[in-house]
C-alpha cells in the first residue's frame, strides 16, 4: 500500500483474512480492515471484491459474533451500493450516503458506517476532480470539500494520514466568504489548537499561526 501497488496490497489483506495464523478479532482492532475496505471502495472502486472477502472472513469459526455480524453489515451494504443508479448530482447522493452512515450507529466508534462513507468520498473526490479549479469563489465546491473532510474526519484509521485539515483549508479557499468557511476555520483552529497542545493563538509557533491569520484574512477581505 504504501508503494502504491494497490493490488498487491488487496491481495496480501484478503490473505491474510484467511490465514488461521491472525485472529480474525486482531484485524478489526489493528484497523486492517478499515484500511482493505479504503483501498477496495475509494482507490479500486471495486465493490464485488471485497464483499466476497468480507462474508468468507464472517463465515470463518473462529470470529468474534460482533466482527462476524459487522463484516457481514459491510459485505449487505457493499451488495447495496452496486445496485444504486449513477449519481447525476454526486455531491446530493454522497450528502445522503454519509448522513445514512450515521443512522445504524449508536456508538460513535463503532464504524458501522463506514462503507457509506468511504464510497461517500469516492464520488466526492471524483466530482471536485473533474470541476477543476474555479474561476471565483465556488460554493458548491466548498461543500464538496467541507464534506470530504467530515468523512475523513470520522474513516481515517491505521496507517493513513488523515487530510481533515488539507480538506477544510481547501473549504475556506473555495468560498472564503460562503457559509461554510467561518466553520472550516473554527475547526482547523481546534485541531491546530489541539495537536500543538495550546490554549491560545499566542502559544503557537509563529508558522502556525500565520498559517491561521493567512486564512482569517481570506474571510476578512472584502468580496471580490
């Protein structure tokens, strides 16, 4: 994976899916299979592979019943997806994936969702691709990306490197002056705030916070 060779990388997690040798328990827990679905659905863009794995990993004796109930929700909501219409409006299709996503979880941390939410971003980042770079400040682009950060926000797990904070960047510069940026902003604050342990703008170092005042002054600016 780390390679980029995405096949191999499917390959080597379906066999491991199948070795008796690793506790099907110890693949939810280290996050190998978040990390095979985000490489089946948002890179491969396959939905029969995975939904194949997935019911032989549940079919295996030695699961968990809550892992063997979770990979067979995943493998039913894999077989769904393939039966949804093209998306004419993909940012209005993935805005009721993820809000779907949410609507079987009780505990946040569960990730019953996240086979919604990673196909979700899959059409989002293929439709903010194909609209390019905008001319002005584009509204439905920033939604297009406020959204992409939420879900990244909430599927990052294991080994990928969330781009929470690259996504809201992006929000505020597609619209710094539309309804969303004053929350981007708030947000990537928090998590600045946050990773650096401070409690203030003035305990930052000073490339973080002119990275922030960079970004408050796109907001300030009088409209183009």
């Amino acid at each position: 994976m780390a390679t980029r060779r995405f096949d191999g990388a499917l390959a080597a997690y379906e066999a491991m899916f199948a070795d008796p040798a690793v506790a099907p328990g110890a693949l939810d827990q280290g996050g190998q299979l978040a990390d095979y679905l985000t490489v089946a659905i948002r890179v491969a863009d396959d939905l029969v592979r995975p939904e194949r794995a997935l019911r032989a990993l549940a079919a295996r004796a030695d699961a968990p019943r809550s892992l063997s109930a979770r990979a067979t929700r995943y493998a039913d909501q894999l077989g769904e997806l393939r039966e949804l219409a093209p998306a004419a409006a993909p940012l209005v299709q993935a805005e009721a994936l993820a809000a779907r996503s949410r609507a079987p979880v009780e505990f946040p941390t569960a990730r019953d969702g996240i086979v919604y939410d990673l196909y979700a971003s899959a059409l989002l980042n293929r439709a903010v691709a194909a609209r390019g770079r905008p001319a002005g400040e584009d509204a439905e682009l920033a939604r297009a990306l406020w959204l992409l950060a939420a879900l990244e926000d909430r599927t990052a797990w294991s080994y990928w490197v969330p781009q929470t904070e690259a996504y809201l960047e992006a929000t505020l510069a597609a619209a710094p002056h539309g309804p969303l940026a004053s929350r981007a902003y708030e947000r990537l604050e928090e998590i600045v705030l946050f990773d650096y342990g401070a409690y203030r703008l003035d305990q930052l170092p000073a490339e973080a916070r002119a990275r922030l005042a960079e970004l408050s002054q796109r907001m300030e600016a009088p409209t183009p």
